[in-house]
C-alpha cells in the first residue's frame, strides 16, 4: 500500500466543518487541523472558499500562512519567520518536523544526522532517532538508520502538497525522467538482441563442432572395423608357419621323444629293432 493514502481520508471531517466555518471558526479548524493526529496533507482544506478568505483579513491571515507552512514549508522556515505565525504547540512542531523530514528526503535520499540535528534543532542523536521511528510507524517515510555512518538511508516517502508555481518544475523533472528511462530501455534493447545474436552464434558453433566430431568418431570406428576384418582374412590364410596344410619332410628323422613314447612299454631289443625298422622307412 502507498504510503499517505489514507491520510486525505482523514481530512474530510474538515472539509465538511470548513464549508460552514468563517472567521475565527475557520481560524480554529486550522489551529485543529494541523495539530490533529494522521493529517498530513493540507491542499484540499487551503483551496475551500471559506478558509481562502481569512486571507483579505489581517487578524486571521497568518493562519492562511499557518497552514501553507503545514502544506510545503519545513520546520527551518517557520524559525526563520516565527512572527508570521500564530504559535505553534508541540503536537504541531512535531508533525511539521515529520514534514520536514519528508521535504529533506526529496532533495537527497541520504541524510546525515548532522543535516537532520540542524533542521530540526533536535539536540541530541538519541531524540532525533525516536522522531525518525515515530515517523516510520506513522507511515510518513521508510527508511533505515546506518548508526555506524551515522546517517538515515530513505527508502520511500509520502508526497507532500505542491508549493504555488511548483507544478510545473515536476512537470520538467518527470519529463527528463521519462526521457531518460526511455533512452536506458532503448539501449537494454539493443543490448538484449545483441546477447541473443552472441547466443545464436555460439549454439551454431558447437553444434556444428558436435556434427564434426560425431562424423570424426564415425569414422574411426570404420576404420577399426575395416582393420579388423584385414587382420581375421590374414590369419586365414598364413604366409608361413606351421598351419594344417604343412607335412613333415620325410627325410627329417623323429623326434626322439616321439621314438621314447612308441617304445613305452617294450624291452630294450624290441625297442632297438623297431627303431631299426623305423630308419629303414624312412630311407624311402
């Protein structure tokens, strides 16, 4: 929820009280109005007719002055012009305290405490963080404390009535804002399709490496294949060796193990004599 929403809401009460109120009625109702709690905004209430014509009266326009102070003024302003105002009591140097927070905030989103100690003539560091949390719980700003720094980071505020000939300053500032947003999109744009060109690119590139080596591998595996079947054809047909299609030469004699393991069994003459004939064989 926006901070201050509810805060015209409140003011309606008085809007209806100023419709009949003149003079010192109208008078009061300012006196109430800025001193009541969770009124924050004063537009409305200074443009009602009524309330218009304390200014042409001399005992009732510093009340006029009074609420423009509530409206867009600061707690600095009304100590520099005290006599152009009815006194003020503490509820209404409190709110107008929280008010100058706001207007400070507007002009840089870090406030020292030292700045903060000076425009509000707090004097002590302890009081013036009491205020900020008041301030904070009453839904007028956000922010946090940097204790360390000693400085309040603001985060977000309510917006304050319009000072007369204002208008057109925030007309010019949001202007250059828009402008300046649209420039900054414009080149986010362009930097978003530059990083999907980039992206494009790099997914060709390595799909294309991917198709490289998958082609690569492919063709190794064909390769190996292809030895494979050369190694197995070779080994079907030897070159030398001794492969079944080889005799022994008829002239080479036996081995002598093979002689010991044909005369396993027999005597010594029978061994000899089968040797004998096993010579003669061997002659044809």
């Amino acid at each position: 929820m926006e901070l201050g929403a509810n805060f015209a809401a409140r003011l309606e009460p008085f809007l209806l009280m100023s419709k009949s109120a003149k003079g010192a009625a109208a008078a009061k109702l300012i006196q109430d109005a800025t001193a009541a709690p969770g009124i924050f905004v004063f537009a409305e209430l200074l443009d009602m007719p009524n309330i218009q014509e304390l200014s042409m009266s001399e005992q009732y326009a510093p009340y006029i002055s009074l609420l423009q102070l509530f409206s867009y003024r600061t707690y600095r302003y009304y100590l520099e012009n005290k006599n152009a105002f009815p006194p003020l009591n503490a509820a209404q140097i409190t709110k107008l305290k929280y008010l100058s927070i706001v207007s400070l905030a507007t002009e840089r989103r870090i406030l020292p405490y030292s700045l903060l100690l000076e425009e509000l003539q707090m004097p002590t560091i302890r009081e013036l963080e009491d205020l900020i949390i008041d301030a904070i719980y009453l839904d007028i700003l956000r922010g946090k404390f940097d204790q360390k720094e000693q400085q309040l980071e603001i985060e977000y505020t309510m917006g304050r009535d319009l000072e007369p000939g204002q208008l057109e300053k925030v007309l010019a500032a949001l202007q250059n804002w828009a402008s300046t947003t649209a420039c900054v999109l414009e080149a986010l744009d362009k930097k978003l399709v530059e990083i999907a060109e980039h992206d494009k690119s790099v997914r060709s590139e390595i799909e294309l490496h991917e198709e490289l080596c998958v082609a690569n591998l492919k063709e190794v595996q064909e390769r190996l294949k292809e030895s494979k079947q050369s190694n197995r054809k070779a080994g079907s047909y030897p070159t030398g060796g001794s492969g079944a299609g080889d005799s022994m030469d008829i002239d080479d004699p036996p081995a002598e193990g093979n002689v010991k393991i044909r005369n396993r069994g027999r005597g010594p003459s029978e061994a000899a004599a089968a040797a004998k004939q096993q010579r003669k064989r061997n002659r044809f």
